[in-house]
C-alpha cells in the first residue's frame, strides 16, 4: 500500500496478507461488477511518526498484482474530505498513543538496542558450534590416532 502526501512523499508500508476479488453486484433492474479489497497491515509507532510528518494526504492505492494501482481516492480535488478525515484519523491515533518525537527517539533507541543484542545472540550461537565442531572433531582425531596406533601395533607383532 502506498500513501502519496500533498509535499510529494510517498510512505509504503507492506500489506500482511491480502486479497481482491472482482463482486457481481445485482440489482433489480441492472447488474455491475464491484471490486472488493481485504487485509490488514501492521503498523508500528515508527509509521505513524513518519505518516504525519509530511502532512495531507493526497491518494492512497495498492497494487493488484499485475501493477495496476487500484486507488482508494479519486485524485485531485476530489474526495477531499475523505482524504482530510483520513489524516486526521492518523494525529488522533498519534494523540491516543501519545507518540510523540521523543517517543519515536527511545524506540528507534530501543529498536537499535535489540537488533544489536540479536546479533550477538546469533554470533554467540555461531561461536558456540564451532567450538562444539572443534572439540567433535579432537575426539574424533584422537580416536583415529588411537586405531591407527593400534593397527601398527598389530602390523610390527606379526
């Protein structure tokens, strides 16, 4: 899903799961073809800081599979109002979550800190392994020199 802003700005934010399907929408004298759209998206604080940081919105649309935007607005100056309570709807939502630039700055801070701590868990399990490898693989040296010292021990008896 794309929202295109008034200052030009394009915020995309990836839809999780969704489907369109083409209604036949019958009426009692006339019969027409309806377009359904449905899914969800997940949005963090992070989006909706930076959805109103570029003010109106001006068209909102996802792709349809084939690259054929299927818009929720029409363009220009129409559906303004729509657009206008769409935007509005994001500063209450921001007003009722009390996000604000602080708490945008402790969760990006919050958000470095676990990305680095889940590196270090994968390098720590990477680390792990190979020491795991490693002691797997003196054993198994040992035991080889163990059978090969056997073996010539064998070979000089003869």
């Amino acid at each position: 899903m794309r929202i295109i802003f008034e200052s030009g700005y394009t915020k995309e934010l990836l839809l999780q799961g969704w489907q369109y399907q083409e209604q036949l929408i019958n009426g009692v004298f006339t019969s027409s073809w309806g377009h359904c759209f449905w899914g969800e998206i997940a949005l963090s604080d992070v989006d909706i800081y930076d959805i109103l940081q570029h003010g109106n919105i001006s068209a909102v649309y996802v792709d349809d599979g084939n690259n054929q935007a299927r818009h929720f607005f029409y363009s220009g100056d129409k559906d303004t109002k729509n657009k206008a309570i769409l935007t509005r709807g994001f500063r209450h939502i921001a007003k009722i979550l009390d996000i604000d630039s602080d708490t945008i700055k402790q969760e990006l801070v919050d958000q470095q800190a676990q990305i680095e701590e889940q590196r270090k868990a994968k390098m720590r399990a990477e680390i792990k392994k190979e020491i795991t490898d490693e002691k797997e693989r003196e054993a198994m040296k040992k035991e080889i020199l163990n059978e090969m010292g056997k073996t010539k021990d064998q070979g000089s008896k003869s």
